[in-house]
C-alpha cells in the first residue's frame, strides 16, 4: 500500500467512505429516476388501452365484428416523436387492423395469462413496452388490444443519467478529496506545533510547553497529556541536579575529613591506640557518609511522587516499640527514660513503610536532641476521629525564628551546632515529603534549652 502522509491518509479514508456513500446515492437516484420513466410510459400506454376502447364498437350481427374505422383517423397516420403501435385481434387471434405507422411490422401477441400485463420486447430490433388486454362482450372474450410505444427515449434519458453520474463520481471524489485534505491540514495544525515544541526541547531547555487548542478535544487531550509529560520529566531533571548538587556539596566535607585523617596516618609510624582511634573515627564517618546518601537517596525517591504509597494496615503501638528497640544501645548510652501511654492498640491504614520512617526519624532526632539523662514522652491517642501521636523530649529545642527553617534540606539549628551534634539536616525534610504524600499533618512545638513536640495527625 501506498505511503501516506497523515493528513492523505485521513482524507483518503473520509473518500473511502464518502465514495460508499455517493455510490449508494447515485444507484438510489438512478432506481427512482428509471421508475419515475417507466412508470410514466405505463401510464401513457395505459391512457392509450383506455382511449381505444372507447372507440371500438361490437358489431354482433357479423360475427362480432370489431368496428376500428374512428381511430384510424387519428394521429396514428403521423409518425410521432414517441409514436403508439396499436393492433386489433378477434377472437381467434387473428388479425382485424393495426395502426399505419406498423406499416408492414406487427407486434407479437403474448398468450392469454400474459394479458394487462407491461411486456418489454422489440419491434424491428428497436425496444418497445406494449400491453395486451381483452375486448369483452357480456363477459364473453370477442378479441385483443394491443398497445405499444417506444422505450427510446426512455433509454436515451437513463443512458444518459448513467453518463452523467459516471462523471460526476470521479469529480465529486477527487473535489472531497482536495477539500477534506485542507480541512484536515488545518485540523491537525496543533500536531505541526506538537512537533516544532518537541524539536526546540532539549536537556538544557525544558521549559518549551505546547500551546493548548481552545477547543477540548482529542488535540487538546494530547497536547495537556505532553505537556504534563514535560511537567514530570522537567521535575525529574530537576531533582537530578539537585541530588547532584546536594550531593556533591554534603558528601564533601565527610570524605575530606576522611582523607585528612588517612593522610594523617601515613605520614609517620603510629601507636597501635593512636591507628585505633583514626580508624574509629574514620568508620563514624563513613556511617555519617553512608547515612546521608540513604537520606538523599530517600529524598530523590519521593520528591514529587503522588502515587508511591499503598493503602494497608499499620499498628502504630507496634511500630514504636519496633523503632525504641531500634534505638535502645542509643538511649542506653545517654541514659534516657522512655514513657509511653499506650491504653489502647491503634491502628491506621496507610503506608507501613513510610509511617515507619517518620516515626523512626523523629524518634532518632527526640534521643539525639535530648539531654543526658532526659526523658522522652510517647503518646498516643483518639481525637474528633483522629489518631494523635505526639513525641516529647526535654532537650535543646529549637529557637523561635528557626522553626519555619527546620523542614529546609540540610539545616541545622545554631543550638544543634553550638552542641557539635552530628547529623545530615536532612531528618525533618524526609518527615515533612512523606507526611504530605500520606496526608498526615505535623505540627511542631519547641522552646530553646527546654522541650520539643511533635505531634502526628493520622485521617
């Protein structure tokens, strides 16, 4: 098959079925037209039949004799355009007269059940419809009438429809073909734009969107569905350079202080303690370095993610104690009483993944934020249909003027610093991403050198 272009092939396929479609028109006209004719002749040799045999008489004394001498004066002596033949049989089937212009010609006498009915035949090669009827006499059979006329022009008119339908078929399809090729050009006039956007897109420029046609249609559907296409691929991009970026600048700081400290070792033979303690003090590095590529790798895995989570039930009493336990050696270490008021088993139906890592990074910052010695409160509760977890811990809290900051990537509060608390800044950030993906509200409450409460708002 041919190769097409978008816009032909469209129009191709209209013609197709426009073509099916004249064709049925065009056989319909024709039917009616070539009806329409004939009809119009049967009429005519009918007003004939019913002319003639007002002008026969009977004559009874001879033999039923047709009297046929008045219509022999009428327009039967002319040659007509669409002359009538008329013949007369008697009863025995031969003939009585005939109209002149018969001449030496006679029409064919069909047998008796083909009367008062239409026949086609010819006469002289030429086509004629002729009518034979009896001629009655007190329901007696005295004779036969037949009537004919020429079927020439009725021939010529439909010879000359046929003619003109098998014309103007061609014209007709190849005119469509011109008009919907240009209908459809226009039509697909946003595809050309869909195009020429696509070509100007690249890595560096991602901000090209299509305009969208004013009317919604199938046009409009695509051209919103790639922009929206452009829309994640940009966000995508743009969460590549900014792991990148962050990475690049976070992941700085613990290699080189890596580095500096093997640099540190080889320079000089060394105490067995002294390698120990470099060493020790590199892996506590690497922990650091390994946890924040978890974390940025945990915030790249989200950004903009709308349908990452699934529904399931989370027993949240479970999922504290699991993440307490998580944590023990470190709570250990500072010596930290855990309460939790637990009177009943909560549950709720989200994500048991996520929930986890919100409940596990806001334990970790209330142990790691709390004094020596602290205390850290866990409640959870009903409210208005609600499940209300809250997290206290008596530590360092976090100033006024900073509690709008603490959600930013990879800030850390001056009172974190001013202790030389080890982390990433990247805690909050991961807790705030998740809790908007499962539509869990967060509130944060904090005075400096005295307390911390989160607070976790599960639909």
């Amino acid at each position: 098959m041919f190769k097409l272009s978008f816009r032909n092939r469209i129009a191709f396929y209209y013609i197709i079925s426009t073509a099916l479609l004249i064709t049925i028109v065009f056989v319909v006209i024709y039917q009616m037209v070539s009806l329409s004719v004939y009809n119009h002749i049967n009429d005519d040799i009918q007003n004939e039949v019913e002319k003639h045999l007002q002008e026969i008489e009977i004559d009874r004394n001879n033999s039923y004799l047709i009297q046929v001498d008045e219509w022999r004066e009428r327009e039967h002596n002319t040659v007509d355009v669409n002359p009538v033949f008329v013949q007369f049989f008697d009863s025995n089937n031969k003939l009585i007269d005939k109209s002149p212009n018969l001449k030496k010609l006679n029409l064919k006498l069909y047998p008796e059940n083909r009367n008062d009915e239409f026949i086609d035949t010819y006469l002289n090669k030429k086509p004629i419809r002729q009518i034979q009827v009896p001629l009655n006499d007190n329901e007696k059979v005295i004779g036969r009438l037949i009537v004919a006329m020429s079927l020439d022009d009725a021939i010529m008119v439909l010879s000359n429809l046929r003619k003109i339908l098998a014309i103007a078929f061609p014209l007709i399809l190849i005119s469509l073909f011109l008009i919907a090729r240009f209908i459809v050009g226009r039509s697909i006039k946003p595809i050309k734009t869909i195009i020429e956007t696509s070509k100007q897109i690249s890595r560096e420029n991602l901000s090209s969107r299509i305009d969208l046609p004013q009317n919604k249609d199938e046009l409009f559907v695509l051209s919103k569905t790639i922009n929206d296409l452009l829309d994640r691929i940009e966000n995508a991009v743009e969460r590549e350079k900014q792991f990148t970026s962050d990475a690049s600048h976070e992941l700085r700081t613990p290699l080189a202080v890596i580095k500096g400290t093997l640099e540190v070792l080889v320079r000089k033979p060394r105490s067995q303690s002294e390698y120990e303690e470099k060493i020790n003090y590199s892996i506590k590095e690497v922990d650091r370095l390994n946890q924040l590529v978890d974390e940025l790798l945990l915030l790249a895995r989200f950004e903009n993610q709308k349908e990452a989570s699934k529904k399931e039930q989370v027993f949240l009493n479970a999922l504290i104690l699991d993440n307490l336990a998580r944590y023990s050696q470190k709570i250990n270490n500072k010596n930290i009483t855990i309460i939790h008021d637990f009177k009943d088993d909560f549950f709720i139906l989200s994500d048991n993944y996520l929930v986890s890592i919100i409940i596990s990074n806001l334990l970790s910052n209330a142990i790691k934020y709390s004094n020596q010695d602290g205390v850290v409160s866990i409640y959870l509760l009903k409210e208005n249909n609600q499940i209300i977890c809250k997290i206290h811990n008596n530590g360092i809290g976090i100033p006024r003027d900073e509690l709008d900051k603490i959600e930013n990537r990879f800030f850390r509060s001056q009172s974190v610093l001013e202790t030389n608390t080890k982390g990433t800044g990247l805690g909050l950030s991961i807790v705030k991403r998740l809790t908007n993906l499962l539509n869990i509200e967060v509130k944060i409450q904090s005075k400096l050198n005295s307390e911390t409460i989160v607070e976790l708002r599960f639909n």
